[in-house]
C-alpha cells in the first residue's frame, strides 16, 4: 500500500537521486527496482525491442530506502 499523501509530495528522477547520494544511476535503479511506491511508465517490449521505462521516485519511498541502507555508527568514533 503506498502512501495517499505521494501525490503531493515530490517525487525525483534517478539522476536526481544518484547526485544527491553520491551513486551512478545504475545504483539507484537497482536500489529502486522492486521498491513499493515508485512509479513506473514507458513502452513495453515489443518484438525484439528493448523495453523503455522511466521511474520517478516518491520521497516517503527514498527516505524508507535510505533509513534501511544506513547502518548506524559505521566509521563513527564512540563518544564516552
């Protein structure tokens, strides 16, 4: 079930994405595949076609993939 408010609120492309986390876009389209809540549209394979589709992708649905990426005190010096 997505979000009712995601048509609200902004919605970014891949390469928006891939700036803003340091990643190429390959990355963000594999982070975002199968992920509920990112809209998909383009034209379908046809024949021997290759299959265009193009995602936009929710911020409720970046901020979901980004909290579960993030593993916590990675790097970080322990404050006594």
């Amino acid at each position: 079930m997505t979000d009712p408010d995601s048509f609200v609120q902004p919605h970014y492309r891949v390469k928006d994405l891939a700036a803003m986390w340091g990643l190429s876009p390959a990355a963000i389209r594999r982070l975002f595949r199968n992920q509920p809540g990112v809209l998909r549209y383009g034209r379908p394979k046809k024949g021997h076609q290759r299959e265009y589709v193009s995602i936009r992708i929710p911020q409720s649905v970046a901020q979901r993939v980004y909290r579960a990426c993030v593993v916590p005190d990675l790097g970080q010096p322990r404050m006594p």
